[in-house]
C-alpha cells in the first residue's frame, strides 16, 4: 500500500466474511486508510480474534456476529455498524462457502446453502446497507467479491459456480437502480488466491502437482503463481475509492490473467 494513503479516513465500512482471507485482507487495508471497519462473520471465536489483530495494530475494527443467510442478522449488522460509528459508507460483500459435490449427488439443503450465502447474503446486505446509505445522504460504495467461476465450467462446483455468476447479475443490475441514489456498485471476480478456501478436502490446491503444471509451468495463469489476499484487497479497495469513481457495475477480474488465457 502507499504510505500515507487515506481515501476512507472517516469513513464506515462492513466486510462480510471478513475474519479471514480476502476478507481479512481486506478489512486491514480498509481500515489502514482510515475506515472504521465491521468484521461481520458467524464464528465468533475467528471473529473476535481478527478484531483484536486490527486493533492491536492500532486500527479501527468491530466484530459483529452475523449469519448473511438470515435477513433480521443483516438488518442488526448494519443498525450496529451505524450504531457504533454513525454511518455506513461502505459495504464489501465478501461472505461464501464452498464444499464440492457433483451436481447429481450434492443434496438440495447443500445447493441450497452456497445460493444462501452467495447470492441471498449479497441481496440482503445490499439491500440493509444502501437502506442506511441513502436515509444518510452520502455517497455509498459496495463491492461485490465474485469469481472467474461466474463465467467457467467446473466438476463437482456447479452450485458455487451458478451463485457467483448470480452474483455478478446482481451487481450489473444493482448498480444499474442503484447508481441515481448516490450508491455505485461494482465487484471483483477472484482466480486463484491463497486462501484457506484454497484447500479442498484437506488438500491446499495450490501445492498439487496438476496445479504447478497446468497454471505456473504451463502458463495458463500468466503470472505463475497464485494471487495474494491483499491483492484482492487491493483491487477491492480501489473500487470503493472515489478513484473508480466512473466505474459502474463493472466486475474487474483480479486472477493474474487467468481469464485471458485458453
């Protein structure tokens, strides 16, 4: 990060699944420009100690429990964030889980969960955040934390692939309504980060011998290696900047060129 840079400074921000990976990355930066960040998040146990990291940095930073699959959660999450610093100003849905399972074996209240999360918890939360957004009358940014699985085909993560490409139809048409009340919508869709969503059935994927030749000796991913969280974050923060002020309902992928490559 530059040093000195502070575009949220006085500013609120919520981060959904924001206790680890991309999440957590993103938060630290946040609230290294100045946010007063809200860490919402189910585990309070990895919640309260991401809090207490931020904090001990000299940073910012709440833990609020919250399940983004449950409406009246949401709608506490976002009354507590204002409750607390007396706006919301910026909302980075990040919130997701993944489990793989073939389309034909995984069982309907599994499907179910990954769209509740994914795809509900966005709607949800946006819904909550730009409610406090425009009742404030300032200026709102959220972002959305997508995928390159939106656009792509994959065994066993049919349901994981059809909420993020939910998901990004989501931001185009929220920003679309919600751009002429002050609140600009955009997101991000992620390869290959390092994550602890990265390991799959207790095996880190990004140390699989298919992976080193496929994506790094191969070059399907350009750069040859996997994506740091605060690389997300990075790109996260540049969208709820005022520096990405004319871009709308955009989805930047951030996957090292991943998406350029066949």
């Amino acid at each position: 990060m530059e040093r000195g840079l502070r575009r949220f400074e006085g500013k609120t921000a919520v981060i959904t699944g924001g206790a680890t990976g991309v999440g957590f990355a993103t938060a630290r930066r946040l609230a290294e420009e100045g946010a007063r960040v809200v860490i919402g998040g189910r585990r309070a146990d990895v919640g309260l100690q991401a809090e207490e990291a931020l904090r001990a940095a000299g940073l910012e930073a709440a833990f609020v429990a919250a399940d983004v699959a449950d409406e009246v959660q949401v709608r506490l999450l976002m009354d507590e964030a204002v409750r607390r610093y007396g706006s919301l100003d910026v909302l980075v849905n990040n919130a997701a889980t993944f489990s793989p399972g073939g389309f034909m074996e995984t069982p309907w209240p599994e499907w179910r969960r990954v769209f509740d999360v994914i795809v509900s918890g966005a709607y949800f939360c946006t819904k909550e955040a730009a409610r406090l957004m425009i009742a404030q009358g300032a200026k709102g940014r959220i972002v959305n934390v997508s995928s390159i699985n939106s656009t792509r085909a994959l065994e066993e993560s049919s349901h994981y692939n059809a909420a993020k490409g939910a998901l990004d139809q989501l931001t185009r048409n929220t920003a679309l309504e919600l751009i002429g009340r002050g609140i600009r919508v955009n997101g991000v869709a992620l390869g290959f980060i390092d994550t602890p969503m990265s390991v799959v059935d207790g095996v880190k994927e990004h140390e699989t011998d298919w992976f080193r030749d496929i994506y790094v000796a191969r070059k399907k991913i350009p750069q040859q290696r996997t994506g740091k969280p605060e690389e997300a974050a990075g790109a996260i923060a540049f969208l709820a900047s005022d520096d990405a002020s004319y871009l709308c309902g955009a989805v930047v992928p951030v996957d090292g060129g991943l998406s350029i490559t066949f």
